[in-house]
C-alpha cells in the first residue's frame, strides 16, 4: 500500500524532537483524516510550532531579555561597571569605542545583544522555520522586552511616589 503524503510527514515528526507538539497531527495523520483537522489559523508557518506556542515562547524569551536588560543597565549592582561605561562612552576618542561602552548605558541597545545571545542559543524563531524567522524574532523580542520594562519603570515610580507621599502624611502627623 502506498504511503500519503500526510503519513510521511508524521512518520517524519514521530522521530523529531517535537513529538508532544505534534501528537494530534500525527494522531489524524496515522486516522487518514489528518487535512480536515489542519486549521491555518491556529498552525503558523513553522513546522517546529503551534502559534500558541511561540506565543508562550515570546513572552518568556521577551522577559528574560527584560529582566536581564534592565538588571544590567539599572540596577546598583551593576553602578560601578555602569559609570565607567558612561565615562568611555563620552570620553573615549574613537567612535566604535564609544558606541560600544554606550551599549552598557542604554536598556534598549543592550537588549538587543542580549537577545542576539538568547536566539543562539535558544534557536526560536518565530512563525518562519529559516532565517526569516530568526529575523523577525529579533525584532519583536527586544520590543515586547522594552515594553515589559517600560511597564516596570511605571510601577517603580509609582511606587516611589505612594512612599514619598507616605512619608509626608507621616511627617505631618508627627508634626
């Protein structure tokens, strides 16, 4: 008996790494009903993954290049390695030495270098299964992360400004 080619292809994905997210596929395919369960919507143009899936990944992928991003540029840990970046990214005499201290001051900038380390060694790409979608994931992650921060700033000043106005209340009181 000849083989389709939608039982090829599962055949194929049963001997993938990919096997839990293509368990239904493979379930139609082996039934032979495999093309009425195909819905464009929900199967981006990835064979590796469901939208849904590279939903969840963008999300994760995106804040851990916030989180990473945001730590390195603002938090005091990294202040002193921090400071001397600024200095060198205004006092060095050379253009490219000053773009690349700059690149430590700059949330925006250095995320997009943490994300170029996070493709590598996640290798996601997003709704393409070639370097288009490692493109487009470029892009979009490092915006999703800097609205993530961006959100977080917005929290830690309102933050601070409840605690500033709390303190005042409480100088009034004492007063």
């Amino acid at each position: 008996m000849a083989e389709t080619g939608s039982a090829r292809r599962a055949r194929s994905l049963a001997h993938s790494r990919f096997l839990p997210l293509y368990f239904n596929k493979l379930k139609y395919a082996i039934s032979g009903s495999y093309k009425k369960f195909e819905c464009p919507i929900l199967i981006s143009y990835s064979k590796k993954m469901l939208i849904g899936t590279q939903i969840f990944w963008l999300v994760i992928l995106s804040m851990i290049v916030a989180s990473i991003s945001w730590t390195v540029t603002q938090e005091e840990i990294f202040r002193e390695w921090r400071e001397i970046c600024e200095d060198k990214s205004q006092n060095c005499k050379n253009l490219l030495q000053r773009k690349f201290f700059y690149v430590f001051t700059c949330e925006y900038c250095f995320s997009h270098w943490v994300t170029l380390l996070i493709l590598i060694l996640t290798g996601f790409q997003i709704l393409l299964d070639d370097w288009r979608g490692s493109v487009l994931a470029f892009f979009v992650i490092p915006w999703i992360a800097n609205q993530w921060m961006s959100i977080y700033r917005r929290l830690r000043v309102g933050i601070k400004h409840e605690n500033l106005r709390a303190q005042v209340v409480e100088e009034n009181l004492d007063n």
